[in-house]
C-alpha cells in the first residue's frame, strides 16, 4: 500500500498548494483522468470544510490529509483541529435550490463509495473518504 501525508496551515493560500500535490500524487498513482478527478473534488470540498468551519482559517491550526491506495481501493484521511466536529455537521442545513454553498458533503457522497465522519480526541474533524477503484471504474458519471 502507498501512502502519501500533506499537512497545511488554515490559510486561504494552502488551498492550492493542496490541490497541487494531491494532484500530483494522484497522478503518480497512474489512476485513470476521471477517477482522479473525482477524488480531487471529494478532497477539496473536505478541505475546504476543514478550512473554513473546522479551522476557522486559523493559521495556527493545521489540516492533515493523508491518501492511501492498494490495488483495489483509494483512502482519503482529511482532518482538522476544530472543536464540536461532528455537531456542526449534525446541525447542518440542506442547502436551498439557489443555494450558492453547503452541498459539499452531498458532493462528497456522491463521488465516494464511503464516507465516515469521526470526532477526533481534541473535538477536530476526521473524514475518511474511501473509492472502490474497481467498482468506480464501472460507476456512471
């Protein structure tokens, strides 16, 4: 199993460095354009998440990801330093029709083959994203 481990800063200007080297590793991973794809956005939305409502763009906290893959499937770790993680997406709202925010983790569910949300010690948010490579290469878009 490879693994890759990336840690940033809550700052706005991580958000690209993020997606950068977890396109970079996606693409080392030699997984085909659309599943890479997928696994990006699913990626981001959590990030972004994790920036915005776990870290409260608090530079002192940090956002850890970490992307593991065997032969069959892709994990995607991404965790925050925030507090009441798992409140906060209890308490959340679906989003309205015009809605221009709030349908990340309906993207995320979308795209992934499992999601899990867990609250870590410290009250931060972790979400495992996971991707049956196999059963993804089949799934329609």
């Amino acid at each position: 199993m490879a693994t890759v481990r990336l840690t940033y800063p809550s700052r706005m200007d991580s958000e690209n460095r993020m997606l950068d080297d977890v396109s970079r590793s996606l693409q080392e991973f030699s997984l085909p354009t659309d599943i890479r794809q997928a696994i990006l956005l699913t990626v981001s939305e959590a990030f972004t998440n994790a920036l915005t409502h776990g870290n409260r763009l608090d530079p002192s906290k940090t956002i850890a990801i970490e992307l593991s893959i065997n032969e069959s499937t892709l994990v995607a770790d991404i965790t925050d330093q925030g507090t009441e993680g798992l409140k906060r997406v209890a308490q959340h709202q679906p989003p309205g029709p015009l809605s221009e925010s709030g349908r990340g983790l309906s993207l995320i569910r979308h795209y992934a083959s499992r999601v899990a949300l867990a609250e870590t010690a410290e009250g931060g948010l972790h979400v495992r994203i996971e991707f049956d490579l196999i059963e993804t290469n089949t799934r329609p878009s």
